[in-house]
C-alpha cells in the first residue's frame, strides 16, 4: 500500500474525514460478510441435523426388514455344561440333549530323560540335558551308531499326512523340537523337567497325530527322548527291548466334541457345534439329559422398539427446537474489533444466541419435520394369529404423544410407551406393547416393519441427489456452498470499490494540499518582497 501523508499544508485530519466518508460502503463490507458468516454457521447445523437423520434412515434400514425382529433366546437346564446362541433360523420348542464327550487335542507327556557320560575309568555320571545336548549323549543311546540313528525310521502322522524325522550324530534335542514343530505339532522341551511336551495344535480327531518307529534303533531312541508309548503300556512284542526302569510316555487321544439331540448325534473337532439355527458351546459331559428351552424374545423386540422410539423422539424434539427458536435478529456476527473487547464467555454466549436460531423457520426443516410426523400417524393393514386383517396405529400398541398441555415444549411430537417404567409420564398405565408382541409377535412385527419401512422410503426421497442437494442430504448443500463462495466474490468487490473511493478522495485531498503548497509559497514570495523595503 501506498504511503499517504496528508494534511502537511491545510492543517486539516484528512485521515480521518476520509474514514467517515467510506464508512458507509466499510459497514456494506461488514454486512456481507456476516452474512456469510451466519451462511457458514447455517451449514454446519445442517450438517449436524443431517448426520442424525441419515442415522435413523440407516436403522430404518434394518427395522424395516421383518427378520430383524425375528429375535429369539434359548434357555438350557443346565448352564455349566453346555451355552447357547440362538439364531434367527432357530426353531421355537423344547428339546433333549446329552454331551457324551468334550473336543481335545492329541498330547504327550514324555517321560524324565537324562544323559550318560562313561569317564577312561569306566565311571558312569547321569546329567539333565538341555536343548543344545546330543541325542547320542542320552541315557540308552550308548552303542547306538551314527548310521543307526540315520536309518532309525522315525514317522510322524499328522491329521493324516507323514513326515519323517530325519536326525544324525550331529541331531540336538532342538532339533527334534524343530522338527515336530515343522511337522504342524505344538512341541517343547521343558529342561527343569527334563521331558518333551507334545500336542496337536488344534482340537478333533482330524487333528490326531502318532510317532512311530519301525526299526529297533528307531524305537530305542524314542525311549531315549521319552517319547515312545503305545495305547495299552506294554511293549509291541517279546523282542522289543527298552532300557531299566524306562516308563512309558503318556499319549491322550484327540477326541471330537459329541452330542446327542433328540436323539440324533452331531460331532465337531472343536467344543462348538452348530445345530438348526442353535450353537451349542459344550464344556462338561453328561449323564442326565439337559432340557433346551427356545422361544420368541419378546424382550429383545420390546428393546428394539423402545431404542428406535428413542432415536426418533431425540430427533423430532431437536427440530423441533431449531424450528421454533427464539429471533435472533438483533444479533450480527462479532467484528474482530468487537471479540477484542469482549471475555470468552460473552462471546460464546452471544454467538450462540444467533446459532440457536439461525434454522427458525427454515421451510426445509418444516417439511422433513412435517413428513415424519405424518409418516408416525399412519396406519397399516396387519394379520392377526386367528387370520383376521386390520388397519393398526401407534395408539392400538399404547405409543402416543403426550397431550399437548402435558407435554413440554418441543416435545409434544415425542411417542410414549404405555407401562414404560424408564417413562414417568406413562409407566403407571398397562404396557399394552409388550402384551401384544407377547400374544401376537407377528402381527407387532409386521405392524413396526411397515411403519419403519413406510419413513425409510419418506426419508430416503426427501435425501435424492438434485442440482441443489447432494445423495442422502435433505438440505440445498450444493446451493448453500455456491452461495458460500459467492460471497467471497461479493467482499473483494466491494473491498475493490471501497479502494478505489479512497484513493479517489486521497487524491482530492492531495491536490488540495498541493495547490495550499504553492499558495503558501506565492505568499511568502510577496511578504519577502514587501519586507526587503
């Protein structure tokens, strides 16, 4: 910008006379942009709004489907052996169950082995080993060469395929850990106990696994590493052999889960089975049939319905509040100057003021408003239990708005639940919804699905693309943001003419000064000519 000095000559505060007289346009500067800052606090409350009733069209979405209140529970006699999840395919009645055995995985426990040493003397010392020990230094691998160790022949059988263990001199207890772990077993080797651990790494007979060998080498270095078992504890055959005192391996069967339901028998590799809509988690077995009990969750419809109203009375009471919010129109957006002058507090209440009210009115928000309250008041035709058809409202499930001197204010479009013991207004009354879905489920379900149905369908026109409003949008959001920019466009046009007057009026007073410059001058001239005589 350039520098101006003014009034060197008249004497005169042309900084200020030009201020006052562009005042007039600045105060236009000021007014568009409140303008455009009311239209940016107008967009985000439309946003706000919009955000909540996009969530009800999505839980409309759901509840308008009749199987989303398909809700069932079912109840088992005896809980600390079986649990239950109920599905929407299950089917309500009373059955019988056994749990004739649990899921495992396949385990071995080895037996304690230990290493021999042999001095020049003859002395024999045992040791514990550890990860890193030979298996040519094991108790019962004395003699044992390194072609017999190779030719051992070990097998492993896991879930049906075969690997075999491949070791040599060179072979560490690790190694044999590595290589059960390859094989897709759970393997370790506890060195304070001195024994393997061993176990299939998922539940189910599929899953069992066995280790074999056929060779006496084979067999002899099972028995070092503590490892050979067979099912009934004795040897294979009168030639097998096997060191002094040498205990066998404990071998647990891998076993799938059993079941026994009206009779039928269901099996599973783990402890969850899956029956007609029912998933049974069995923990214990039992000699006693366990009594399973399903039916209709009249509970959990009753909650679905209590939630739903819930949302839409937050919603309807909320647009309700902007739509009849107190005028603000003496309220203008804070300058910079203004905020200065003002604690935080102030102007957050002030700002607020005009927030609060900036959709008083709106014609957009009286139509969304008006077309949910008039989709709440319609009626549908629903089927009873004995056939008989009839047109149902709100009012026949004991749902209603409270009577207009009863209710408080921006509330009086908000529906009740007769006998709702969270709601003081009507929890005295008799629950004529929870009566109703427990004698009829149906009928109460295709009365709500029609109802959610009918303000999906509402909703989801008054959200259609246009030229104006973008897709699940209820208000001009492409409008309201075009007009956003037009105002920028708006404030540095007028920005533009307001320089363009104050350079026009600094010129003014230029001239002015420069012309009591020059009559300054002439006048000093003369006063020095006079003065020389």
């Amino acid at each position: 910008m350039a520098i101006r000095v003014t009034g060197l000559n008249s004497g005169m505060d042309t900084e200020s006379i030009i201020n006052q007289l562009a005042s007039a346009r600045s105060v236009k500067i000021q007014s568009i942009k409140n303008d455009q800052t009311r239209l940016s606090w107008k967009i985000d409350a439309w946003k706000s709004l919009n955000t909540e009733i996009y969530d009800l069209y999505k839980d409309l979405g759901n509840l308008r489907l009749e199987s989303t209140y398909s809700k069932k529970t079912t109840n088992v006699s005896n809980s600390d052996a079986v649990s239950v999840l109920t599905g929407s395919g299950a089917v309500n009645g009373t059955q019988y169950m056994t749990i004739e055995s649990l899921a495992q995985a396949g385990y071995l426990t080895g037996t304690k082995i230990t290493t021999t040493t042999t001095d020049s003397e003859g002395n024999v010392t045992t040791g514990s080993p550890t990860s890193t020990t030979l298996l040519s230094s094991l108790t019962g691998m004395s003699g044992v060469s390194d072609d017999d160790m190779g030719a051992s022949k070990i097998t492993l059988t896991v879930g049906g395929e075969e690997v075999a263990l491949e070791l040599d001199s060179s072979s560490t207890i690790n190694t044999v850990v590595s290589q059960l772990k390859a094989a897709g077993l759970n393997a370790s080797f506890d060195e304070s106990n001195q024994r393997f651990f061993i176990s299939s790494k998922s539940s189910g007979f599929d899953n069992e696994f066995s280790i074999t060998a056929e060779e006496e080498s084979g067999k002899q270095l099972l028995m070092s590493l503590g490892i050979y078992y067979t099912e009934d504890g004795q040897l294979e055959n009168a030639t097998d052999t096997k060191p002094d005192g040498y205990e066998y391996a404990t071998k647990i069967m891998a076993k799938d889960a059993s079941i026994t339901l009206n009779g039928a028998t269901f099996t599973s590799s783990s402890n969850t089975i899956e029956v007609n809509g029912l998933t049974f988690t069995v923990s214990a077995t039992t000699s006693d049939p366990i009594v399973v009990t399903t039916e209709q969750d009249t509970s959990g419809i009753y909650d679905m319905i209590k939630d739903f109203l819930k949302t839409y009375n937050t919603l309807i009471n909320k647009m309700d509040t902007l739509y009849n919010a107190e005028d603000a129109k003496d309220y203008d957006p804070l300058s910079d100057e203004e905020k200065a002058e003002m604690s935080d507090t102030e102007i957050e209440k002030w700002e607020t003021k005009i927030k609060d009210s900036l959709l008083r009115r709106d014609s957009t928000l009286r139509s969304v408003s008006a077309a949910l309250k008039e989709m709440m008041a319609t009626g549908y035709d629903v089927t009873d239990s004995e056939g008989n058809t009839t047109k149902k409202y709100l009012t026949s499930y004991g749902v209603h708005t409270l009577s207009y001197f009863v209710a408080a204010d921006n509330e009086k479009y908000a529906y009740h639940i007769d006998g709702d013991e969270d709601d003081d207004d009507t929890s005295a009354l008799a629950d004529k919804l929870k009566a109703a879905i427990a004698t009829d489920p149906d009928e109460t379900i295709s009365f709500f699905s029609q109802l959610s149905k009918g303000l999906y369908s509402k909703l989801g026109d008054l959200m259609q693309s246009s030229s104006y409003s973008s897709a699940y949008t209820v208000y001009n959001n492409k409008q309201m943001a075009t007009q956003l920019t037009d105002y920028d466009e708006e404030i540095e046009q007028e920005e533009d003419r307001l320089n363009d007057y104050l350079d026009r009026w600094y010129d003014k007073f230029a001239q002015m000064e420069t012309a009591l410059a020059k009559l300054n001058s002439v006048q000093s001239s003369v006063s020095s000519f006079f003065g020389s005589y």
